[in-house]
C-alpha cells in the first residue's frame, strides 16, 4: 500500500485577502499577494482577493468555499465601499458565524480608518462580533517609542512559532522602513476577551498597545496590529501571525519516523486532517528534534504524540533519539506542562499505548488563578482585600515557582503597591505581620537598607522577651525560610517548641509548629506534632476550614518527603500521614466550585485559599509515580461506557420483547379483524331481513287499519241499528205501558197532562234528547276503541 507524506501546509484552507485597490493602484508594495507566497505555508491558488470590486462577494464565499481565515491588509477598512460592506449587518451575521466555527482573522495596520485631525480613541473595529478595542491616531513622530512584551505575553505562540521573533531586531526593522507604528490600540478598558501582547510604554505612556488578540478562552480567533507589517515587508513576526489566525496555537506536535510506514497511524492522521485539528509534525531526527525542543521549551506545545517505530539493530540511532525525547520531556511531563502520548512499537500482536502527564484541571484552575492574581496587583489592590492574604498567597505561589509548577512569575513592580504600603520597620509595632512584611521585603523590595531595619527590629522583639511564644514560632520560622540569622533563630527555635504541650495547641499554633519542625528537619518533632493533628479533624476530614486544611495538608506533604529521605525506619508515621492527607485531598477536590463571574475564585472565592488548595492538590500529585486522577477519570468513563452497554443491551432485549408482544397482538388483532369482518357481515344480513320484516309490517299495518276501518265501519252500523231496534223496542213496550195504564187509570192521564203543563216540559222533545245522547254515547265509544287501536299499531 502506497502512502502520501502530508508536507507542512497542506492543511492549510483558502485565505481571503482584503486588499485595497486604490493604494494598489499607485503603489506595488500595498499588494502583498508576492509576500505571503513566499511563506512556505501558503500557495498562490490558496489566496482569494477582495477589492471593492467584489467585496459584496465575500459573505457568500465565507460559508459556501473553505476559506480558514480573513486577512484585512494595511489600511484596507479606510475604502468606503469595503467599510460599508463589512459595517452592514448582513455581514457581521455570517462573519460571526464564520469565527465562531474556528476560523481566524488578522487586521493589520489600518491608519486611515481613523479620521484626519482625531486624536481620540475611534471605533475602527466595530465589525467584529465582540467588543474591541478602538485606534487611536499618534501626534508624535512614528519612529518614537519601543516595542516591549507585556509581563504575561512573552511565552506566547505568535513570538517564537515557526519562527523566533526578536522585539530589538522588530523595533530597527520597523525604524529603518520609516515608521514604528502610527497609530497604537486603545487598552485602557479592561477587556476580559483581549489579551495585549505588544505595546509602548516608553515615556510613561499608557494603555498603547500594538498588538492585541484574544484570549485563548474566546470563542473567536482575531489579531490586530498597528504596525505596518505588510507594506514594510516584514517576514518573522507576520508569518508567525498568519500561521496563528489560520492554525490557533499549535497545542500537538507529532513526532514519526516517516521511513517507517503504519496504516493504523496514517488512518489516524487523515482522521486528524479530516477533524481539521491542527499539529506540527516533526521528522525523527537530528535537525528536526532540535526544533522540537525549541518549540516545547518556549511553551508553543502541550501535546506531543509519538508515531510507532522499529527499534531493532539497524535503527540504534532512532533509539537514541527517542530516549533523548524521554528524557527530555521528563522535567516537563512532571510539572504538568507537556501530555506524552505514544504506541509501544514490539513483535507482540497487541500494541501498549501510553499516556504520561499530569492531571490538568488543577494546573489549569492554577493559571487562571495566576491571571486574576495578576490583574488585582496590577491595579495596585491587595488581594482578598488584606495585607496578611496577600503575603500568604506570594509565599505559596513562591514555592509553586521553586517546584516549577507556576505558569507565570509576579514581578517586583507588580507587588511595589504592597510594599509602599508599609513605610516604617514594622507592620503596626506586632511580630507576626512583621514577620510577613520581612518575608515580603526579602523576596521583592529593592531597599535592602528597609529590610536590615525590618529584621533588627524582629531580633529585638524576640530577645526582649516580651512577645507571645506562638509570634515568636512564626518569626523564626521566617528567618529559617529565609535563611536570615539562621544560628539564632535555630537556638530560639528549639527552645520554644521543645518544652510545649502538643494537646494543648489550637490548629493555627500547630500549624506553625509543624513549619518549625520541617526547616529543623526534627522527626520527633515532627512525630509529635502530627499525633496532635489526628485528634484535631473533624468529621468532615477537615481541620477548622478548607484554607487552614490546605495549609496542613502542604505541610504534612513536606514532613513526607522529609521522612521518605530519612535512613531510620518512618514507615508507620509516613501510613499516619497518608491517612490524614487522603481524605482531606479528596474533600477538596470535592469542593472546588467553578466560579461564576471572571472575578471569583474556585475555593472560598478568595485568591489565598484557591492557591493554597492548589498548591496542595499538584504537591500531592508530584509525589505520586503513576496518574492517579487520570485512572479515575478512565475508569469512571470506562464504566460509564459498560453501563450503557448493558442499558443498551438490556433495551435491546425489551425492545426484541416488545418486537415478540407486539408480534402476538398484531396475530390477534387479525384474528379479531376477521371475526369483526364476521360479525359486521351477519349484522349486515340482519339488518337486511329486518328492513325485510319492517316493510311486511308496514304492508300488514295498512292490511290492518283496512281490516279495522271496514269492521268499525260493520261495528258501528250494526250497533247503530242495534240502539235504534234496543230503542224502537223500549219505546213501543213504553208506549204499551203507559197505553195500558192510561186505559185502566183514566186519571194517571190526566195527572201526567198536569204534570207537563205544570213544569212546561215538552214530551217528545224530551224522549228524542233522550235519544240522541244514546246514539252520541254509542258513537264515541265505537270512535275511541278505534283510535286506541291505531296507536298501539303505530
């Protein structure tokens, strides 16, 4: 199988270039395409230029082309049609969208964007998605003034990544090409996603900066400069920013023998290329390790990755070089700065790959805690508001400095303030600030007349005799630390601390006798006083609070490292120990709180206690031979992982139980489906027969009601002649009967007569009303039963 060498560069996407065509026009040098060709990362058909002409364009090529980064060359943002462009809120959508992805932008020297006779700050930049700092126009001549570092800038990729910027060589360059810059950055503001990496501070100017980008921590990638450095040419520096915009810092270096051709290796670098993360390979061999080193030592890597190679006989000279890289890391990989990732290449069919480095997260709360610790002394506060803090956490960032753990070192002038705080020879006539004050003087003052004061007055205070035994622990544990007067306060020391009580000691005073144990390097002492600390925790595991536990627990680390170095047995107090400092590191490591704000801290959100806590985390993890936090972190996420394939294997077989269930219902549901199907089908054949039987029923109903008309009509005739032969009868045989009685009783006539004519009645009309009704009552019973009839038949 046949591999292609990824050269340097090839990774590289399209650029664009914004370019002005007026001052290309009338001045070859304002084109810069010739210079950035012969970069060895760029190529020619890599460059897309934009000119008023078709700057409209850019919007689109930003998300439909691969372009990895934005150049705007020298005074390119003074030309009013790209001005508007790049100002119209069109554009700074998609431009934000473009930079949030990872892509970069360089702005270089843009003079002319600010107008003619303004000399105050001017928003030149306001394009950009986040707040950034304006031009400002200079009124003096552009040769003044120097180009310095800022106290935190000088390890920063853009000096010494590919190349090794030279700020002496910098400042003639720019000189001699008539103009050191002509308009400076406004940083006056405090701005927490720009960094300065560049400025002026020559004749006590401030807040000019010269170069600024942001932050690591910003989502976005943007370099501004205000030094010409494209029209003027300049090489070192500007490549080293394109590189920057395009790359980001180069946080992995990859180290392969490229003779020595694995297609799991070259699977994994196309996988790289495909993620589009950035690396710097570097060639197995002499020139190129020297580069290396370079490269690591001024901080440009953090990663380093080691390709498999064949170590046999024929390659002695490669395994050198590899243990020279071991070695070399060695320093680097213990004081948490370097991650060592590798593929143990044997005959074995099962490759061992290792990771050596520390645990980053407290390495990594340690460098923010140093930027904001920075910042509170820059504006000349104390920190945590107090002089005794602010001395506390110097001393303990001192010892993370003599461990090589500290990112950055607090300068003289940045700790000055605190200093000129204190004018006389003691802090408020008392021994245990003084003590700190001697600390402070010893390690920033540049009087060394205030610091023989300050210690005269401390010797006099504990010859005199007048002072508290637990102050005077604390002054002599600062002469020893400071190795001042080193005889006296050793014969003082001891003396003081041989005939105490231990059990009678609160946390602070134990403290501090612990400290006098150490510097006398006494393993009695030291036996004695950590004893007394077993019956002072808490349960909690804590001593008082997590700052005093913090400050324990960095003791009784240096009381272990003095006893492993002892020749007599200390086997049973280094178990004591351990036993103390386990749980509380695991306490503090519990309690750490990511701070919410830019200005809090992780532990108490105070300065002091975050250190100390820090402190004591990477002092426990530099006595460790193996990465213990890392194990964790890979076994939690190992298990993590066999969990959820057994909840994914155990919602697998729910689902296959489901899949079975619902095999089974969908069987019945058919079944049910052709019983239905049954059903409605002989329901619909009854609702047949039944439409069937109501239309005979309606048939024989209107039979019926024929049937029912006819025999009422029968019934009522019949009846009719019924009543009139009933009355035709009862009136003959009435007739008869009063004919007869008449003719026997002839009176009973004439008294009838009487009668009638007395009470006015009329006989015949009387007899037919009687008549009548028995024919009406007659009539309407025949009626009724008819009508009941037909409504039981509706």
């Amino acid at each position: 199988m046949k591999f292609q060498n990824l050269k340097k560069g090839d990774r590289l996407g399209k650029i664009a270039l914004i370019q002005s065509q007026v001052y290309m026009s009338y001045s070859t040098k304002t084109d810069i395409r010739p210079l950035l060709e012969s970069f060895d990362l760029i190529k020619s058909e890599d460059l897309i230029l934009y000119t008023a002409h078709n700057i409209s364009r850019l919007k689109h090529d930003l998300t439909d082309r691969e372009i990895s980064a934005v150049i705007f060359s020298s005074n390119s943002l003074s030309e009013k049609t790209i001005k508007e462009e790049v100002g119209s809120e069109g554009f700074k959508h998609i431009f934000d969208g473009f930079l949030a992805q990872g892509k970069g932008c360089l702005i270089l020297h843009q003079l002319n964007s600010v107008p003619k006779n303004v000399y105050e700050p001017f928003p030149s930049f306001d394009f950009l998605p986040i707040e950034s700092p304006k031009a400002v126009r200079r009124r003096e001549d552009a040769t003044s003034g120097d180009i310095k570092n800022t106290r935190l800038s000088e390890n920063h990729p853009l000096f010494h990544y590919p190349n090794t910027v030279s700020l002496d060589e910098l400042k003639q360059f720019c000189i001699k090409k008539k103009g050191l810059y002509w308009h400076y950055l406004d940083n006056s503001e405090p701005r927490a996603e720009w960094e300065t990496l560049l400025h002026d501070e020559s004749n006590n100017q401030a807040g000019r900066a010269l170069l600024m980008a942001t932050r690591e921590s910003s989502k976005y990638r943007v370099v501004i400069s205000s030094l010409n450095l494209d029209w003027q040419k300049e090489t070192n520096l500007l490549k080293n920013l394109i590189k920057f915009v395009i790359d980001g810092k180069c946080n992995t270096a990859i180290i392969r023998d490229k003779t020595n051709k694995n297609m799991a290796f070259e699977f994994f670098i196309e996988t790289l290329n495909s993620l589009n993360y950035r690396y710097q390979e570097y060639e197995l061999s002499n020139t190129e390790m020297d580069d290396f080193k370079k490269q690591i030592h001024q901080g440009t890597h953090s990663i380093v990755v080691l390709a498999p190679t064949e170590l046999n006989g024929e390659n002695q000279g490669k395994k050198e070089l590899i243990e020279g890289i071991d070695d070399f890391l060695q320093p680097y990989i213990t004081s948490g700065k370097i991650k060592y990732i590798g593929i143990e290449s044997n005959e074995k069919s099962l490759k061992q790959f290792f990771v050596a480095g520390r645990e980053k997260s407290a390495l990594k709360i340690l460098q923010d805690t140093e930027i904001k610790i920075h910042g509170i002394l820059k504006e000349g506060k104390l920190i945590d508001d107090s002089f005794w803090n602010s001395v506390d956490t110097l001393k303990v960032h001192k010892s993370l400095e003599d461990h090589n753990l500290a990112f950055t070192r607090f300068t003289n002038d940045l700790v000055q303030p605190i200093l000129d705080s204190v004018t006389s020879d003691s802090y408020l006539g008392l021994l245990v600030p003084t003590s700190a004050l001697l600390w402070l003087r010893a390690n920033y003052s540049v009087n060394q007349v205030q610091c023989l004061q300050t210690i005269n007055w401390i010797k006099e205070a504990l010859v005199s005799g007048d002072e508290i035994e637990s102050e005077c622990i604390v002054a002599c544990n600062t002469f020893l630390e400071l190795k001042i007067e080193t005889e006296f306060a050793t014969e003082k020391l001891r003396k003081l601390i041989s005939h105490r009580d231990f059990k009678s000691l609160n946390e602070i005073e134990t403290i501090h006798c612990i400290k006098a144990a150490i510097l006398l390097r006494d393993i009695h002492l030291i036996r004695q006083f950590v004893t007394a600390l077993e019956s002072k925790r808490n349960q909690e595991n804590l001593w008082i609070d997590i700052s005093i536990s913090a400050n324990i627990v960095n003791l009784l680390l240096e009381a272990l490292i003095i006893l492993k170095e002892h020749e007599d047995s200390t086997e049973d107090l280094e178990k004591t120990i351990e036993n103390l400092v386990f749980p509380t590191i695991i306490i503090m490591q519990k309690l750490s709180k990511q701070p919410e704000t830019d200005n809090e801290f992780h532990w108490d959100n105070k300065a002091n206690t975050t250190l100390k806590c820090v402190s004591a985390i990477l002092n426990f993890e530099e006595l460790m031979d193996i990465p213990v936090t890392e194990m964790v972190q890979s076994l939690v996420s190992y298990s993590q992982t066999g969990h959820q394939i057994i909840d994914n294997k155990t919602a697998l077989n729910i689902i296959e139980d489901y899949r079975k269930d619902i095999s089974i219902l969908n069987q019945k549901n058919t079944e049910l489906e052709k019983q239905l199907k049954e059903e409605i089908r002989r329901k619909s054949e009854l609702e047949e027969v039944k439409q069937k039987l109501l239309v005979k029923n309606d048939q024989l109903v209107n039979k019926n009601d024929e049937y029912e008309d006819q025999i009422g009509k029968h019934v009522f005739r019949l009846s009719f002649w019924k009543i009139i032969i009933v009355l035709g009868i009862v009136s003959t045989l009435t007739l008869v009967f009063i004919a007869v009685y008449m003719i026997n009783n002839h009176k009973a006539f004439l008294d009838m007569i009487d009668f009638y004519n007395k009470y006015k009645v009329d006989l015949l009309k009387t007899i037919g009303t009687i008549f009548t009704g028995l024919i009406s009552i007659t009539t309407t019973n025949i009626f009724r039963k008819r009508y009941r009839k037909s409504g039981e038949s509706m």
